[in-house]
C-alpha cells in the first residue's frame, strides 16, 4: 500500500512527472514533424519506412543520373540531325550547280565559275559536319561511333547511330568536273551516294532522338510517382501537425501546474508539527 503522507516518496509527484515527461517527448517528436516536413526524418521515427524511404530515395537519384545521360545524348542527336538537316538543305544547290556543270553549251570561263561556286557549297557542306559536335560527340563524322545510352536502372541501352558524311562529301568534292560528261556522271555517282546517305541519316537519327525523348518523358513521370509516394510514406500532415503543437503545449502547462501542485503535498504535513 503506497504511503501518501511522507516527505520522502510522493506519489503524486512521480505520476505528474511522468505524464509531463511523455508529453515532453510528444512536444518535441511533433515540432521536429513541423520544422523538417517529415513525419519519418530518421529511422528513429519508423524504422521500417524509413528504411523504405531511403531506398526509394536511392532510386529516385539514380533515375536522375540516367535522366541526365539521356539528355547529353539527345543534345548529341539533336546537334547531329541538325548537321545533317543542313547539309540535306545544302544538296539542293550542289545538285542545281552540277546540273549547269552538265551542260555542255557553257563557255571554259563559266565552268570555271560554277565550279568555283560548287566548291564553296562543298566547303560549306564539310563545315555542317564539323559544327555538329555536342560535348565531343560528332555522330556524321569519318570514323565515328555509335553512342549507347543507359536507358533505365535495369542496364537497357538507347543507341544514336553514327553515320559517316564526311567521307561522302569528300569523294564528292574531289570529283572531276572537267567535262559535262564528267558532271553527268558525278550526279548519278558520288552526289547520288551523299544524297541517299544523307537521307539514310535523317531517318535514322530523327528516329533515334525521338526514342530519347519519349524514355526521358517516361523516367521523369516515373521519378514524378516515386517523389509522390515517398511523400505519402515520410511526409507530415502539417495541418494535423499544428493542430496537435497546440493542443501538446495546452497539455505541458497544465501538466506542469499538475507537478508543482504534487510538490506541494508534503509542505502541507508540516502544520501537524506546529
């Protein structure tokens, strides 16, 4: 039978301290809850979904990183299609100027002038290419590599496909345009080669950026719905957290009256002794 008249133990008091102590503890949890956001900020909180949280969080970074590899090699595509868009606009007039290079009523001093011209479109076609470099990628050049892109965390790759113009444009630049038999044949030859390939590009490449495109639309709804359910599993209801800070503060006051009230029990045993 516990002793309620004693200056040494008081009941009262240990009751009132523990109560205070718990809601101490609530206080504190819940303006954590109101100053980070979280109602699951460290495993501290709920063990198990913050442990789930942490792996959703890992996952939600990596699709970041792969998001950002197949944005570098969009740029690559892009820039490469870009290239190749110009010099097939180009072709147009190379292949207007050979046609006056096959006429065989010009005069030696206009042939020399058209050939003048051609070279410069081809000058112009050979600086297309060039320029169509993105962070040291140029997928028209000679010699270059087709571009594997990480397209999920699974390890499933997108490829840009390289195609060599550069080449082309070479062997149509050093052609022989001596002669209208000459220029005939340049057309159904070497400008026949550059323009199916050029074509051959657009395709490929149109194709290939426009995989890129739809795989990044798709991770970043993906990353969009992981975000959304690791809010729903460490988010905190601010509204519901504010509502309780204020009722938890009402709760301290007057559980701290309580104790002070208990601490004065004993006092009260002193006029027996008056």
């Amino acid at each position: 039978m516990a002793i309620q008249n004693s200056v040494i133990t008081n009941p009262g008091a240990y009751v009132a301290l523990r109560t205070l102590n718990s809601i101490n503890r609530d206080l504190d949890r819940t303006q954590n809850r109101v100053s980070t956001g979280l109602r699951v900020a460290s495993a501290l909180d709920d063990a198990s979904n913050f442990s789930i949280a942490q792996g959703i969080r890992a996952e939600v970074r990596s699709l970041g990183a792969v998001t950002q590899g197949l944005n570098t090699a969009k740029g690559i595509g892009k820039v490469a299609l870009a290239g190749a868009t110009g010099l097939s606009n180009l072709l147009t007039d190379i292949r207007a100027k050979l046609t006056e290079l096959s006429n065989e009523g010009i005069t030696t001093a206009q042939r020399t002038v058209l050939q003048n011209d051609f070279n410069k479109l081809l000058s112009q076609a050979a600086n297309f290419i060039t320029n169509a470099t993105f962070n040291g990628k140029n997928l028209i050049e000679s010699g270059a590599a087709n571009v594997n892109t990480l397209s999920n965390l699974s390890g499933s790759t997108l490829t840009l496909s390289a195609k060599d113009l550069r080449t082309l444009v070479k062997s149509l630049a050093g052609a022989a345009l001596s002669s209208a038999t000459n220029a005939q044949s340049v057309i159904s030859n070497e400008f026949t080669n550059l323009q199916s390939t050029v074509n051959l590009a657009l395709g490929s490449l149109g194709a290939d950026v426009r995989a890129l495109e739809l795989q990044t639309q798709f991770l970043e709804e993906l990353t969009d719905a992981q975000t959304e359910g690791l809010g729903n599993i460490v988010d905190a209801d601010l509204a519901r957290e504010s509502a309780r800070l204020t009722a938890l503060q009402v709760q301290q006051q007057l559980s701290t009256q309580t104790l002070g009230i208990a601490n004065q029990r004993p006092q009260s045993l002193l006029s027996l002794f008056r």
